[in-house]
C-alpha cells in the first residue's frame, strides 16, 4: 500500500511512494536508462527534450565520457536525438531518430503541438544563436529540423518557458558573457523575430529556472534562482530569490527565495513547471555553500594563470581537483521538490526524493505528469536514469 509522507519528512523516497503536500501528491515511476556516448553508464546533461504525438524525445547534451573531470577530462557534446514510445520496456528502450544539425547542449527546450523548440546553446568550440524546430516525420519514422528566426545574440545556459502565446528566454551567457537580458518571441508572428524586454534587476544570472504560470489572471514569466559567476567587477554567488515579469506593466517583481528548514534553498541549475494556474514546483539545483567554493576555486585558478603564477596555478588546480573528487554525497544537491504558490507567495516542501537531486536534467512536462532525464548528480557525473511523476490532487 502506498503511504503518504508530511512535507516535514526528510527520508528518500523510494520509487512509486508518494509525497503530499495541501493534497498534492506525486507518485513516481522508473523509466528506461539513457546512457550515450562511449561510457554506457553515463547519461547527459544540458539535453533538449520533449514530447511529439506522444513519443519522448531527447537531443543533443553532454557528458564525460572517457576520462573524470577531476582527472582533466574533457566534455563531449552529442548531435543524436534518442526517442521513447510510450509502453517501452527496458529492453525495448530509447532508440536513435536522427540527428541535430551539430553537437550541442545548454541550450532551452520547449514542446510545442508541432514539434520541439532547441533554442540556443553551446559545445566545446561555438555558441549558438539558432532556433530548430524538431519535428517528427512519421512516414519516415525519423525526426527532421526546420530553422526559426535566430536570437540576437548567441545564448547558452539560459532558461525559458511558453508564457501564454509567446516564447521567452532570459539569463544564461549572451556573446559569452553571463547576463540579465530577456528576450519574447509571438508565436502569431514568428517572422517578427525575438523582442529584446525589460533586463531583470541586479546580477547576471546563469542557469536560472523558467516558468510561465498565471498571476492575477496574467500570463506571467518567472525566473527564479541561478548563480552569478565571480568576474573583475562582481562577486560570484548562488542566488535563492527570483523575479517575475509581468507584461501588462512591462516590469520585474522580486520573488521571495525558498527558505525552508531555518536555510534559503538553491534551485540553481534545477528545473521547474507550472501546475494548475496557482502553482510553480521546481526540482534539483546546486548546493549554493559548496558550489559557490567552486565557483570561487575556478575563478582564482583563471585569475592566477593569466597573472602566470605558477606556484598559485599549482596550489590551485591540486583544491580544484580535490573540490571535484569527493563522492556524489558530499555535494548535496537539492532533493527537496519545492512548490510555490503565486496566489498566497508563499514556497512549501513537497517532500525529499534522490530522483530530483541533480543538475542540468531535462524537464518534460504535459500536464500533471512529468520526466526528468539525465542530469548530473556531481561535477562531472552524469545520471542516465529517468523518472517519471505523476501528480495527484
């Protein structure tokens, strides 16, 4: 029998046990693994995914598949686009669909009823600033590309949503350089192209997490948590709060950080989707304490290399390989599913669950279900699992 759990619970949870919150439940399902690459444990990060006619899609991502990022290994990003009909068993799992025009990651994804938006994103050599719409060809059972109009700048480890009928983007590294821009593209008139918005208040942030959900009868944009990444001009941090755009004022709102069990929580590398037209949950993200003491490792180590200090180069990169070699444990990546409610602006805990304690996962959404994919649950370490939730009022 299935047992229902407080949000003061802290115990993980184990597949197909559910958690509840205000009679919010989630009930959780364990679907096939996606390993790529050389190294078939090792899942991706950063992928684009969604749903078409009801088969799963995941393109691009990447991961390490060789040798550890502790021990100097290189990232490798992927072109292949896997698929996942519904009912697949395991041995009957994702299966190869076609191919992206290049390798690449980091970028925003959103399902739309044609096909899958890719916006964006990197790999080791270039930034993107194009758009494909992945579609499905069912007479020759094999996914195809068509270009959309590009962004104004290249962008990667940004976030974006569908908020009503149109598509923004916002946060991430625009020419390279982390930022707070915004950019809105009107699916009634895409030959438009994107419309720079309002910038959202403060630092910039990377790898935030979007959602489009309603406030006060509005179709709004939020973006919530990301970090700053330590510059000549700005100290890096790990940032809890958020903001929410509201077109009808053309202007930002701060949201208030999660602060839950006497700390503010990071979402930070997390995902989230919207519920009902009430509710934000959000999934995973970074440590803010440990990631920001990496984040700070990475920028001394650079600082010390340009100013060609050898003795701190070497200092450096030994705390460097140290911070990245610890096991998955040490992290602590956020377990904690996290539930905002616009109307009363308020953040609760849903519950804790191992399945949601990673970064860089895809998130797809439809409705009250949704998957995560991949992700990685440490520097370096990618999952291939894939979970399914179901959520149940």
């Amino acid at each position: 029998m299935a047992k229902k759990v407080g949000i003061r619970l802290f115990a993980l949870f184990l597949i197909g046990f559910p958690y509840c919150v205000k009679g919010i439940n989630i009930r959780w399902k364990e679907l096939p693994d996606l390993s790529v690459g050389t190294n078939r444990t090792q899942g991706i990060s950063g992928a684009f995914a969604g749903t078409i006619d009801g088969i799963l899609f995941v393109a691009g991502g990447a991961n390490f598949p060789n040798t550890s990022v502790a021990d100097g290994g290189s990232k490798v990003f992927y072109k292949s686009v896997y698929c996942l009909r519904e009912g697949s068993q395991p041995n009957k799992g994702w299966k190869p669909c076609g191919t992206l025009p290049y390798p690449v990651g980091y970028g925003v994804s959103i399902t739309l009823p044609n096909g899958i938006l890719c916006i964006g994103g990197c790999n080791t050599n270039h930034k993107f600033s194009n758009v494909l719409l992945l579609k499905w060809d069912k007479q020759m059972q094999h996914s195809v590309v068509q270009p959309l109009p590009s962004l104004p700048f290249t962008f990667d480890n940004m976030t974006g949503a569908k908020v009503g009928n149109y598509i923004y983007v916002g946060g991430g590294n625009a020419n390279g350089k982390a930022c707070n821009f915004c950019f809105r593209l009107d699916l009634g008139n895409i030959k438009n192209g994107w419309q720079a918005l309002a910038s959202f208040p403060g630092a910039p942030r990377v790898q935030p997490v979007g959602v489009g959900q309603k406030m006060n009868g509005e179709d709004c944009f939020f973006l919530l948590g990301g970090y700053t990444p330590y510059s000549d001009t700005i100290q890096g941090t790990v940032n809890t709060n958020g903001y929410v755009f509201i077109p009808s004022l053309n202007r930002w709102r701060e949201i208030k950080s999660p602060h839950l069990f006497n700390q503010d929580i990071s979402i930070a590398g997390g995902s989230g989707m919207a519920f009902l037209n009430r509710y934000i949950i959000c999934f995973g993200g970074v440590n803010k304490t440990i990631f920001r003491y990496g984040l700070l490792i990475d920028h001394q180590l650079m600082e010390a290399k340009a100013a060609r200090n050898e003795s701190e180069v070497k200092r450096l990169s030994s705390q460097q390989k140290k911070y990245l070699s610890h096991d998955v444990q040490w992290y602590q990546y956020n377990p904690d599913v996290l539930i905002y409610d616009v109307k009363l602006k308020q953040w609760e805990c849903l519950g804790q669950t191992e399945h949601t304690a990673r970064a860089g996962g895809a998130l797809i959404t439809n409705k009250k279900s949704f998957i995560i994919v991949g992700g990685e649950l440490k520097p370096g370490i990618r999952s291939a699992n894939v979970y399914q939730g179901h959520i149940e009022e």
